[in-house]
C-alpha cells in the first residue's frame, strides 16, 4: 500500500504542475506537507484504505492554525486526486481548522518610491512590475520576452490562465531601458539563458526593502497594487480581472478599503446625500 501512495503522489505532484499550473515551490510545498504527514498517519485497511489522521494532528498540534490548516489541505487534495481516480481511499480525524482571515500590509506609496530611489536598474524594473501589474512572483519568474509589447504584457497565471495586463509608459520605458544592458534572450529576468528563480527574486526584493528599514515580500507589493487602485476609485471587477481571480470575493480578501474611501462611497451613494430631500 505504501508503494501504492508513493506512485500516486507522484503523479499527484505531476498534475499540480502541469495541469493546474502551479509554482515549482507550491508543488515542492506540498511534497513536503505529504511526506511529513505519513510519518505519523496510522492506516487503517477495512472496505476502504483509512488514513487516520489524528496522530499527525497531535504532533503538529503546536503550530498556528493557518500552518496546520495548510498541511492539513495538502493531504486532502491528495486523497482527492485518488478517489477521482477510483481508488477507495477516506481521511479519519480530519476535522476542519477555523483560520481567521488576514491580509498583508500595503506598502505605502512613498515608501515604494522610497526603495525606487536606491534600487539598481534590475531591481528596480523587479518592482515596476510587480507594483505596476500586481503580478505574483511565479508569474514574474516566469514572464518571457515573447509576452511584452509596447503597451502590453500576456500573463500566464495559476491553472494556466491567460490574461492581458496594461502597460505604464515609466514600466514600459524601463523595460526598454534593461532589454538595452542586459540583453535578456528568452525570460525578462534570466541568467545564462535560465530565468530566475521565485527564490532568487523574492531574495533581491527583500534585500532591497531592508536597506530602508522594511520588511516587504512580493505578495505584499501586489496587495498594494490593489489597495492603491481600489483607493483611487478603481472598479473592484476590474482590479479582480487585472488580478487574475476567477471570483470577486477572492480579490475583496485581498483589498481593504481606506475608511475615508468608504465613508466618500458611501455619501455619493445614498439618495439622501444629494440633496433629494
């Protein structure tokens, strides 16, 4: 049976990259999430393979409940992917984890520009589009050469979706600008001819930001892509589009709307604010 779970967790793996589309690190992600859990996991043979997850909650118990319940999704989409394909496989103990919802900090716009000022030609292009476009680092990673115009850039993002992102003139002039010094071949941020990795971008980006007393990550900057939109009175269907989200209610756990902002939507909203009565 163990041998049988290690080939479906290949496979497993397999179809997280290349059907859903997803990250080398989110697949590497939950590799580990899988092989963690199956040291602890008792397995249980009746009309069906059991899998007991109460051991592993117990010495995972420790942790917050945002890590737990990311571990715990892991192992279930697993189990999922094997009933899809007909095996009769079922969790024990797998209560759901009550995680409360949190958003990253926006980065201030003077801050940005702040880390603009100091950034080198490429770390400084790093930020233009990731705040210009609020792209995720594994779509940055992965943005090729072929996919930029002068006014334009084709994303490919989670599950393989493809959308199509305006370009600023300042992104596009950079762009320009870094094409002329660093003679990129294939990717826009590549070394040898290989693009760079999440790692090695989400590494220059911190780095950058710590030199002004900031701790900023890529899904930071992207969050402020859409917070500074949302607060200058962009729609929230076209920051969802821009962003890539399927559904507005993903986008609105990633934005959060200035009070000042509310309190303006709310006053040229109501009918009784224009002087109707």
């Amino acid at each position: 049976m163990k041998n049988l779970l290690k080939l479906y967790k290949l496979s497993f793996l397999d179809y997280l990259s290349d059907i859903r589309g997803y990250s080398d690190l989110t697949v590497k992600t939950y590799a580990m999430a899988i092989d963690e859990a199956f040291l602890y996991i008792n397995m249980e043979k009746e009309s069906s393979l059991i899998l007991n997850l109460n051991p592993y909650r117990l010495k995972i118990a420790h942790l917050n409940s945002k890590t737990i319940s990311k571990k715990l999704s892991s192992l279930r989409s697993f189990v999922k992917f094997m009933q899809d394909r007909g095996e009769k496989i079922m969790l024990k103990g797998d209560a759901p984890i009550k995680v409360a919802k949190t958003l990253p900090k926006p980065i201030s716009y003077e801050h940005i520009l702040e880390a603009l000022e100091i950034a080198e030609l490429q770390d400084k292009l790093m930020i233009m589009v990731l705040y210009t476009l609020g792209l995720r680092i594994s779509e940055l990673s992965s943005l090729r050469l072929d996919a930029i115009s002068s006014q334009w850039i084709r994303v490919v993002g989670k599950g393989k979706k493809e959308r199509e992102l305006p370009l600023l003139d300042k992104t596009s002039h950079l762009i320009e600008l870094y094409k002329h010094e660093f003679s990129p071949r294939v990717f826009l941020f590549e070394k040898n001819g290989a693009k760079l990795s999440e790692n090695t971008l989400r590494y220059k980006l911190t780095t950058l930001f710590k030199k002004i007393g900031l701790h900023v990550t890529p899904h930071m900057l992207r969050h402020s892509y859409a917070t500074h939109l949302l607060n200058s009175d962009a729609r929230i269907a076209d920051v969802s589009e821009l962003f890539g989200h399927s559904s507005m209610a993903t986008t609105q756990i990633y934005t959060k709307l200035s009070s000042n902002l509310k309190m303006k939507n709310y006053q040229s909203a109501h009918p009784l604010s224009r002087g109707d009565r």
